[in-house]
C-alpha cells in the first residue's frame, strides 16, 4: 500500500512555467509578479488593499502595528490555535489574552469576548479555524463601539465563505498564510489585507525595512534617488517567485474549494453512521473549505485519540492531532493562569485528529482511511 499523506499541495507544470518566467525575466525578488498578485488576491477575496508579505506570521505582526497595538495593551486571542496567533501580540510588547472557543466551529465567540474585554483591550485576533468562518459579525458588534480593532487570522481560511462573501471581506484587517498545508501555497508566504488606505500604505513600507520608496521602484530606476528610512521596519518580503506561483494558485482555488468539500461531504456520511466519532462541518453563517478535517473522538467510541491515530498510522495513513492548545506551551505558561476557562479547548485538543484530505486523494485511498475508521467497532463487536 502507498502512504497516505495528511496533506498535499496541488501544483504542477503551470506552476513551473510561471517559475521559470520570473528566473528568465531576471526580476525574482519583489517585483511586478508580487504587484500582480496583490491586485488578483485583493479581488478575490473583496479586500480592499493586499499587502504581500513573507508569510502570515509576519502579516500579524504588520496588523498589530498599524492598529497601533502596543506595550501594556492585551490582545483576545483563542488558545485553540497555531502557536503564531497567540506570539503576534508578544512581538508589540502586548499581552495576550487566551479565551475559549465554541465546540462545533473551534472559532471563538462573541460571548467569549466579551467576557474577557478590560479597560486595556486594544484588538482582538479571531481565527477561521481549520477554515471553518468565525462568526465575525457578532464580534465587532461587540468590539466596534469600544474601539477594539478585530483582525481575522485567514491563515487556514482562502476559499471559505462567510454570509455569502470570502471570509476577511468584513475585516479591517485580516492576514493570510500560503504555507504548503493551505489550499493555496507559495512554499512560504503571506498576505495582509485591509479596507484602510493609511494602514497599508504604512504596511507596505514597514515590509521593507520602512523605506520611502519601494526596492521595485529603486530597482526600475535608471538613477534612483536616494531613500530614507522613515521608521524602524522589517524584511518581510515576498519574491516575485512566489508570487508567480501563488498567482497560479489562486486560479485554482475554487476547483479546490469544490473538490475538497466533496470528499468532506463523503467522510461526512460514513462518520454519520459511527458512533462515537463528530466529525467537523458548516457552520449557519458560511461554508468550510475544510483546510483540515477534524473528528472528535468522544466517550462512547471503542478507543481513544491516540488509538486511533495509532491504527491509522499502522495501516500507513498519515493523520494529525488536533489543534494546539496554546496555553499548555511553555513559553505562555505564565499567560495562561486560569486553565479552568478553557475547557473546551483542552477537551478539543486532547480528543481530536486531523484525517487526510487533500486534492488528489482518491476513492481508494478514502475508503482506506474509513475502514480504519470503522475497524474500532468491529473488534468491540459494535459493527
């Protein structure tokens, strides 16, 4: 039998061609491809400015700035989440603030929010957790009157719908991921996007070390005048390299989008019929892209997580354990006195695993993972 791997990138030789377009130009660092993809990213998604950068972590980071996030403030962030989301705010000298999530999304809710608001809230950082879409409108009800900025953490959520639009279309900031474990990927990269004009003018200058004029216009120029810094900036650029690719990406997205929610609704129906096992789905307010496929082992099923990340693994299936709990790691330990208000989290964490769920995947390979699925019952004499 062939491995079955969590998770694949869908690229190919368009990929390579537009790769290979950019080395022969001579132009691979930012550039015009990186233009390019800032202005079809920004359509797609109902954005009104795209800002490249390095990856997603760093396009957090760039949001927290020029919200004006800073030393002594907090930050509302889930746990439930990639370590990134919860280190964001540490970088501007702000606290975070982990609260609970809702236990059929994993996104946190307006309630939760609220519940943790003080005097020095300054933003709150909402995720589209494994792509499934925060419910963000009742979130900045809450937040908007008091000031608080919300940004969406789209990491896992291109493809996505939230009430009829792309999930980040409502935000004033949201930033994005095209790590090789998203639909859409560069290898590594990110991008920040905003209905502020001011905001990604700023954002755009501090990706490049806060420079008066960009390094594609420095470059273009036969006698470039001289630049200025106008503030401590940072390196977070994209190459025209990755842009070419995510360009390509991004063409392929809605055939993604469809073609992982058909292999979805399928595990959907086989998990339906056992007990024991609650797999992820839509929420009412928008459509998953189902980035990844999460299944809650609860009580009643013949073993537990890790026994059935064991048996999966035996029959040479590659699974994940859930979402991370942020709070249980070392370096938050002393952000995160109060375990006992995150109790969704810990139980999500501790008894959920990811299944492989990729473009490619076949009905054979599917079909395997089922089976395993489905083997705990039979040995308990329930099948």
């Amino acid at each position: 039998m062939n491995r079955i791997n969590v998770m694949k990138p869908w690229m190919g030789a368009d990929e390579i061609l537009a790769v290979s377009d950019v080395i022969a130009s001579g132009w691979v660092a930012q550039g015009p491809k990186v233009a390019q993809f800032e202005r079809e990213f920004a359509v797609a998604m109902h954005a009104q400015h795209a800002i490249a950068t390095s990856n997603c972590t760093t396009a957090l980071h760039l949001a927290l700035i020029v919200a004006g996030v800073g030393a002594g403030d907090e930050v509302i962030v889930p746990s439930f989440s990639f370590i990134a989301t919860a280190n964001a705010p540490i970088y501007v000298g702000a606290r975070p603030i982990f609260i609970d999530v809702d236990s059929s999304t994993g996104d946190v809710t307006a309630e939760g929010v609220a519940a943790a608001i003080t005097e020095r809230t300054r933003a709150v950082i909402v995720v589209d957790q494994g792509g499934v879409p925060v419910d963000l409108d009742s979130i900045q009800e809450v937040c908007d009157p008091l000031g608080i900025v919300v940004i969406e953490d789209a990491a896992c959520g291109a493809g996505s719908t939230y009430r009829g639009r792309p999930v980040g279309a409502g935000a004033v900031l949201a930033a994005w991921s095209f790590h090789p474990r998203k639909l859409l990927t560069t290898g590594e990269g990110g991008m920040l996007t905003t209905s502020n004009a001011q905001w990604a003018e700023r954002a755009r200058q501090l990706r490049e070390h806060a420079m008066s004029m960009s390094a594609a216009d420095r470059q273009a120029s036969v006698l470039a005048p001289a630049e200025e810094y106008l503030e401590t900036g940072f390196n977070y650029r994209m190459t025209d390299m990755q842009a070419a690719v995510g360009i390509v990406q991004l063409g392929r997205l809605s055939e993604m989008v469809r073609r992982r929610r058909e292999i979805a609704a399928r595990y959907a129906t086989a998990i339906a019929g056992i007990d024991g096992l609650r797999p992820v789905g839509d929420p009412e307010w928008g459509t998953s892209n189902f980035q990844s496929y999460w299944v809650e082992v609860e009580p009643g099923f013949p073993t537990d997580r890790d026994g059935l990340l064991k048996a999966l693994a035996e029959g040479d299936i590659s699974a994940r354990r859930g979402i991370m709990a942020s709070h249980r790691q070392p370096a938050f330990w002393a952000a995160a006195a109060d375990h006992a208000l995150l109790g969704v989290t810990e139980r999500l964490t501790d008894n959920t695993l990811i299944l492989p769920l990729f473009h490619q995947m076949t009905d054979e390979e599917q079909a395997r993972v089922i089976d395993v699925l489905r083997a705990p019952l039979t040995v308990a004499g329930h099948g």
